[in-house]
C-alpha cells in the first residue's frame, strides 16, 4: 500500500505543533502535577461509572497560600488520587466538578479519591472557601480545549 505523501507531511506537522505547544506551556511557568500511576487502582466515589484502567496519585502539602504544588492535571476517564498533608488545622477542600466539599485532617495526611470526569479546561480548587490551586482536566490526547 502507498501512503501519499502529503498525509506523511500533515503528520509530521502536526507532530511537530503538539511538540512546541507542549514545551511552550513548560517554559512558560510551573508545570501541573499529573500526579504518579499507582497500582491497584484507588477506590472510586461512590457516584463513579466505570473503573478506570489508569490511576494516578499526587502529593500536596498545605501552606499559607493553599497548595504546594497549586497545579495539578489529569485526564478525563483516569481515576486520580490527592493526598494532602495536614498543618496542624482541619480544612475543607472543594474541587469545581469533581469533589464536593471534603474534610482535610489537622495532621498527617488525607486520601481523597475521584475519577476525573467531564469536559476538559481548567478547574479551580478551594480550601475553606479560598482558592488554593487548579485541577487541569485534559482530554484522553493530553490536551485541554
């Protein structure tokens, strides 16, 4: 089977664009924690459809100005697991879309478990009401729309 030449060039190109998009958002500040793939998978909300194949899990602590790291990404269909560690006050944590209103312990850490769900951009995280950070959800390519 020949393959046409100009279909190798759109290939090629838009290779090479995802590659400069990708090291543009690098360059251009703090990258999103896309957390770690863990095995097995975490436990899911109880809302939750079906298990996803692919579970990721990122560490946050607690500082005077929300979360460090602020940033963090996932991709529509994964499960993602956030674990903060406490600083010595109990919080409540709030992610837009994916996690109604949850206790942080005062100390050592909390697990919180939810599948990443709906359509991709930004969204915002709160800790007691006041924003802490962004969840970037991405679409299955690792692109946000």
């Amino acid at each position: 089977m020949t393959i046409p030449r100009r279909r190798q060039k759109n290939v090629i190109a838009r290779g090479a664009v995802l590659a400069i998009v990708t090291l543009s958002l690098v360059a251009c500040g703090e990258a999103a924690n896309t957390g770690t793939e863990i095995t097995p998978p975490a436990p899911l909300s109880p809302t939750a459809g079906e298990i996803p194949e692919e579970t990721f899990q990122a560490m946050a602590t607690i500082t005077d100005k929300g979360l460090d790291p602020s940033n963090f990404t996932g991709q529509v269909g994964s499960a993602f697991q956030l674990v903060i560690a406490g600083d010595g006050t109990e919080h409540m944590l709030v992610i837009q879309e994916l996690v109604e209103e949850t206790a942080v312990a005062a100390s050592g850490e909390t697990t919180i478990d939810f599948t990443v769900e709906g359509d991709p951009g930004p969204l915002e995280i709160t800790l007691d009401g006041e924003p802490a950070g962004t969840f970037e959800r991405q679409s299955a390519s690792g692109m946000t729309e």
